[in-house]
C-alpha cells in the first residue's frame, strides 16, 4: 500500500520537496540533483530550485530552524557554492541572448 500526499498548491508542494531534499544529509546527491533540476529546459523546477537557495540563507531559514532544528550547515555550504558555480558558468556562456537569460534566471536563485 503506498501513500499519496495531495497539496492545495504546487508551490507548497514544491516548498516540501526543497525543505525534504536540504534536510537530508547526502552532499553528493543535493548537488546531483540540483545539477539535474536546472538543467531541465521546461524549467519545472524553478520554483523548487529558489526554496533550496532560500533555505540556505541564514537570514531566511532562521524562523524555520527555530520549529526544525539547525540546518545542516554542510549542505547550506554545498548549495551555496553550486549557486556561485552556477553563476559563474552561466557568466561565461552570456554570450548570446539565450544565455543572458539563463543567466538572469540563475541570479533569481
């Protein structure tokens, strides 16, 4: 028997994904699959992607640490430095107005 989980809206769904995902402590595999996500060029998983960078800012995650527990700071660390990476590949690929795009929307994370 498996269980289903319903939402009364996609972005809290998407919240509980991005809090489940940075919750758990498998560094290679948060940054595998935030590698993945942003890859996906019907960027279904942008909403998902701002949650996971919003949890890793100290000043936004405070409130919720407060009910959860401290973050772990490892993968605060990891995302961090995959958002910076990301930022830079995106920068020298700004070439052409497809990649001024992209670039725009990785700076929204």
């Amino acid at each position: 028997r498996s269980v289903v989980y319903t939402f009364p809206h996609l972005t809290i769904q998407e919240f509980v994904a991005a809090l489940a995902q940075f919750l758990i402590v498998d560094l290679r595999n948060i940054v595998k699959f935030l590698s993945e996500a942003h890859s996906t060029t019907d960027r279904r998983f942008e909403v998902f992607l701002r949650f996971v960078a919003g949890l890793s800012s100290p000043r936004s995650a405070r409130i919720l640490e407060e009910f959860l527990g401290p973050f772990p700071n490892e993968t605060i660390c990891r995302v961090i430095d995959w958002v910076k990476e990301e930022v830079q590949r995106q920068i020298r690929n700004a070439e052409s107005d497809y990649g001024k795009r992209r670039l725009l929307n990785t700076m929204h994370y």
